[in-house]
C-alpha cells in the first residue's frame, strides 16, 4: 500500500514541476514526510526522531511534498 501512495505522490510532483530528476523527487519525499515517535518492529526496533530502522522516513505527506516543490 505505501508504494502506491509513494508512486502517487511523485507522480504529483511531476505534474507540478516535470523537470524534476529522480533524486530531486526522493529528496521531496524523505524530508516532507511526517515522523512517526511510537513503535517498534517485530524484531525490536523502536521508532526515534528522524530517520530509523521501525519507521524509515515516516509516514509520506503529499501536501507537504507538494507544498517542498518549487
């Protein structure tokens, strides 16, 4: 399901700035998402500020994405 929101969610910032490079998008993605602080994986791995191993980035934020692109 995340991937179809991830796909979604680029494919919008394309349609506002197509010239937008693959990494340009990720960079988008990964520093508009929303943290995720509670929560840990089946193997113990618990959620911190920032980037981690239970919540990679967070969860994806299209407004937010939206609104990083200029």
């Amino acid at each position: 399901l995340a991937t179809c929101q991830v796909a979604g969610i680029a494919a919008l910032l394309v349609q506002k700035k197509p010239t937008l490079t693959p990494q340009a998008i990720r960079h988008a993605l990964m520093n508009s998402s929303t943290d995720v602080l509670d929560g840990r994986t089946a193997f113990g791995d618990r959620a911190t500020p920032g980037n981690d191993l239970a919540t990679g980035a967070g969860l994806a934020n299209a407004l937010n994405a939206w609104n990083s692109v200029t």
